[in-house]
C-alpha cells in the first residue's frame, strides 16, 4: 500500500509517501509559507528538488499542490492519485484520551480538539491537514498518530507534577511527553538490533535533536520520559531552557518587564544552547564556535550534555537498571563529542564507548560501546514518517 504521511504546522505541511510494502520514500517534502504567500518543495526518489512558488491561502490548497506534484506526468512518484490507500497524520497532542493510533473520524477529531488547549499551537494545525485532505481525498481512510500516545504507560508517580491535586482532576496539568513516535521507534528497533526481546529489555531513548527529550522505556513501555505537559520541560534544548526553577520566571519577568506570554517566550525560543551561547541552535556551529576559543558555545555544550547524563541517571535509578541506551535525532546521530561527553559521565556503572568507533558514525545504526561495556550503547537513526506509515497500514 501506498501511504500519504502528512506533518502540520501553523504555516507549513510536510509530507512523504512510502510503500509500506518495500518501505521506500517515493517522494517527499514541504509547504511552507501557507496563508503567507506559498512555496511548495517536492522531491521524487532519485530527483532533485523542485522549488514552486505559489498562492496557498489555506492547507487545502497546499495538499491539493502535493497531490497534483505527486501525479504530475514528469516527476510524480504516482500514476493516479487512486494508489493512496490512506493518509497518516501526526497529532502532536492526545492528552489522556488517546493511548494508541487511531482511525479518524468525526467522534475522534472531536476529541482531538478537546485537547487543543493543551497544544493551542500545534493540535488547531493538525486538524486543519486532516480537514484539507477529508475535503480533497473523501474515501481514503486516515489515522492519527499522537506524540503523546506511547508515554500513555507512565505510571502516575511519574507522570504527577507536584502541585495541588485539583490541578489534575480540574485542568488534567501533568506530564504527558511528545517524541513519542520516536522513542517508540527507536526502542523497538534497538531491541532487534541488539537481539533482546522487546518486552524484556531496559532501554533508555536519548531523541536529542533541536527539541530533545528522553525516555525510559521497559519492557516495551515507557515509564517515564523528559518533556511534560508541553515540550518544555526537561533537557537544554535549541532554544528551549528545558528544567527552570519556577521562582526564576517570576524574577526575570520583572526584572525584564515581561508578561506571562513573553516570559513563556523566552523560555521557548530565545534560550537553549542559542540563549547561552549567544552563537547559534545549531550543534555544528556551537563546536565550531568552541574550536575557535568561545568559551559561551564551550558552556553550552558542556551543559547540554550534563543535563543529558543527569536524566539518563536517574532513568536507570527508574528502572533499576538499564540493558541499552540509544541515541538518536539530529544531535543524537550525527555529534560523537555529546554522545563521548554523555557516555564519559556513566562510566561509573561501566558504560564504555569505543572512541575510534563512535567518531566514525554520523546518522548510520551501528554498537558505539566496547565488547566490554556493561550497557550497550547504539546509535539508532529515527525514521517518524515510516513509523506513521507502519502505525497508518496496521490500522487500515
Ligand atoms: P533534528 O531536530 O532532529 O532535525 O536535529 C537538528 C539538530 O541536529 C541541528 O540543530 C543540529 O544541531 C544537529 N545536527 C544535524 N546534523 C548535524 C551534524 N552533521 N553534525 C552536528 N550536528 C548536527
């Protein structure tokens, strides 16, 4: 079957279509600028790009654009659009009414929406690519696949801020996690790789790319993970602070005169490794920046990575113990100085990695810890739209 693997955002729409029978991209790629003025970016498998600028006042003219790339008579990757056999797309916010993929329906995107106020940003944007592809594909079945849905399993001690316990009942304010696509994928295939039956295995998901999060998953299942009720929480991402003291947003707001909008701000996108660094989000230009004396982009890096063996610490407290650590995203595949720096701090439970090893692995899977190592540590490329393509076929 063909599938259609559908990402939206507020302005722009990332697509993919994958044979879910050989598992190949057929073609892929992005609109952006929606209700702005419009670019669409479409790549047959083995083409180059091509860049086409045109009006999209809405996500329904962007899909249509995709749709019409993808049955183009020189480059689609489709002879008829009838070869879409469904639609994948990601929701980023299940909230606790969704602990699996699901087919959409009228009654399932209602309940979607009664998540909004929980991803005001993301989820309203999620609803609008499923309505435009409703509008232009009415008989192709779709599903939604959750960020949030695999950390469904954390147990209440985990998930539970400590904060009144109206808080809960009244708002649902907890934490629920995102990567959740990731981490399940990236679990699982770790498992097969290392030759350890999933539901029998210790692994902790290092997902460190320009939003970063960890989780700790056992026995197939997550029991804990790094980010909250929003994406916020957790590790020193690009431009995310990740873990504050509260009492710090109080004091900076006044002293910066800011409002809880603009604080929220800040903490969102004006801090991370770019806020402390001053330099940059982006892991290539903070090393370069730390090779050429910046001792800020040297902080930054050194924080980063801290935070990281901080959390995987005490995941391994979590589960009394851990069998594999996986690292993967942006970050996660392509920096052996994190994953040399992470890896440095757990050697006092014997986490070895094997430097020549780990130096050499820039986004393949591949064992970076030594014959030796009493954790295995592998390197894990992420691959989300294939996850919702496999999610998407098992259900329809
Ligand atoms: P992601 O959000 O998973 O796409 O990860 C994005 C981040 O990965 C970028 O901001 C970079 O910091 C980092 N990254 C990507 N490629 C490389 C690379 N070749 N070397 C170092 N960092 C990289």
């Amino acid at each position: 079957m063909k599938v259609l693997v559908i990402n939206c955002g507020s302005s722009s729409l990332k697509y993919q279509v994958i044979d879910s029978d050989s598992e190949q991209v057929l073609a892929k790629g992005l609109c952006e600028r929606i209700g702005i003025d419009g670019r669409l970016v479409y790549q047959k498998a083995g083409l180059d790009k091509e860049i086409t600028d045109a009006p999209m006042p809405t996500h329904k003219e962007a899909v249509q654009m995709v749709l019409d790339a993808l049955v183009n008579e020189k480059t689609g990757a489709l002879s008829d659009l009838s070869e879409i056999g469904a639609v994948g797309h990601r929701v980023v916010h299940g909230g606790e009414k969704f602990t699996t993929s699901t087919l959409i329906t009228e009654d399932m995107i209602k309940a979607v929406e009664e998540c909004n106020d929980l991803a005001p940003l993301h989820n309203p944007a999620n609803i609008i690519g499923i309505r435009a592809c409703q509008a232009l594909m009415p008989n192709v079945p779709m599903v939604g696949v959750f960020d949030t849905a695999f950390h469904q399993t954390m147990p209440k001690k985990a998930y539970m801020y400590g904060v009144p316990y109206e808080c809960y009942e009244n708002y649902k304010v907890r934490k629920y996690g995102f990567h959740g696509t990731s981490h399940s994928f990236v679990s699982k295939r770790v498992a097969e790789v290392n030759g350890t039956p999933y539901d029998a295995t210790k692994t902790i998901v290092c997902h460190l790319g320009n939003g970063a999060s960890i989780c700790a998953v056992e026995n197939g299942k997550s029991v804990d993970t790094s980010m909250g009720l929003s994406p916020l929480e957790g590790l020193i991402m690009g431009t995310r602070s990740g873990d504050i003291d509260p009492s710090a947003v109080e004091f900076i707001a006044k002293k910066e005169n800011l409002d809880m909008a603009g604080a929220m701000n800040l903490l969102n996108k004006k801090s991370g490794v770019e806020g402390i660094s001053g330099v940059s989000s982006d892991f290539r230009d903070l090393i370069k920046a730390k090779e050429e004396g910046n001792e800020r982009a040297a902080l930054a890096l050194d924080m980063f990575s801290y935070r990281v063996a901080k959390y995987v610490g005490s995941y391994i407290t979590a589960m009394n113990g851990v069998d594999v650590i996986a690292f993967t995203a942006g970050i996660g595949e392509n920096t052996p100085t994190v994953r040399k720096a992470v890896c440095d701090y757990l050697g006092y439970m014997g986490v070895e990695i094997d430097d020549q090893i780990n130096d050499a692995v820039h986004g393949d899977e591949k064992l970076i810890s030594t014959p030796a190592s009493k954790v295995k540590v592998y390197v894990i490329p992420t691959n989300e739209e294939l996850a919702i393509a496999r999610e998407t076929v098992a259900l329809v």
